[in-house]
C-alpha cells in the first residue's frame, strides 16, 4: 500500500469535474432563487418549505462534494492510478507500458462544458478502465501519451542490443 501511495504523490491527479453535477446545482439554484423571490414579496411560505428547501441544498452540495473527493486519477511515471472509496479504498494501477490506446468520448454536453470521460484500452487483455468526466480531457491524454513516448524511450535506451 505504501508502494501505491509513493506512486500517486508523484504523480500529476484529477478529479471528476464539478461540472458533471451542474443540473443539481442549477436546480438547487432555482429553489433557492424562489425562496428568496416569495421572501421579498412578502408570500407567505411554511417554515418545513424554507427548512426543506435549505436541507436540499445543503445536501447537494454536501453529496456531490463527496462522491467527487472519493475518487481519483494520478499520472504517475511508470503508472496510470484510479483511487476510490474513503474508509475502503479500491485502487487500480495501470502500467504505462501496458497502454495501447485511448479514447475520448463526449456528449453534446460535456463538449459544451470541456469536460468528458478517456477509455484507456490496455495490450494484455480486453480490458478497459474508464476515467470518468474529467476537466480537459484532452490535455489528460496529452500527458498520458507524454508518459507512453517517456517509457518508451527509456526502454529503448535501456536494452542491450
């Protein structure tokens, strides 16, 4: 465990972006922006609304600040890491060396707000790891095929010909 922990602080991490959690947001926005608007006109509102309305705000915030924090992508040297849980952890390591390709995908949406999910196809098997709605995923493939051109290198100047 400690091997994976030196591993993810020397890497580069992302996080799921805040955007992913915009239509909570927004609608916690509108219920806010209604109690205010029947606060200033003077309407009148039961006191279990207004405390509905401000639990229900509190807990979007509160949720989706949670599941965000829970999960973690780190580019490391040799290793792409996908960390989540708190109190149990699931870690999966993924070698560099081991990369074969990797995809984008986007909806219309997540093209509008920059952010999107990167499919990292690996060489061994049929296996895929998904890294779910981060920001800029562009410049995430960018750094992983940086660390692919890295490794390579290294192992080309390594060998005994």
């Amino acid at each position: 465990m400690e091997e994976v922990d030196e591993i993810i602080l020397s890497g580069t991490r992302y996080r799921n972006s805040r955007k992913t959690y915009f239509p909570f947001y927004f609608m916690a926005a509108i219920l806010l922006a209604l109690l205010i608007y029947f606060k200033q006109g003077g309407l009148p509102l039961q006191e279990n609304i207004v405390l509905g309305i401000v639990a229900f705000v509190g807990l979007v915030i509160v949720i989706s600040e949670f599941h965000r924090i829970g999960n973690s992508y780190h580019v490391a040297p040799f290793f792409v890491v996908h960390r989540k849980g708190y109190f149990s952890k699931e870690i999966k390591k993924v070698a560099i060396a081991s990369i074969s390709d990797i995809d984008i995908k986007q909806s219309f949406w997540q093209r509008l707000l920059r952010y999107g999910c990167v499919e990292v196809h690996l060489f061994s098997s049929n296996s895929i790891v998904i890294i779910r709605n981060i920001n800029n995923p562009e410049s995430f493939v960018t750094l992983i095929e940086s660390e692919i051109n890295r490794v390579g290198k290294e192992g080309k100047n390594g060998r005994d010909d």
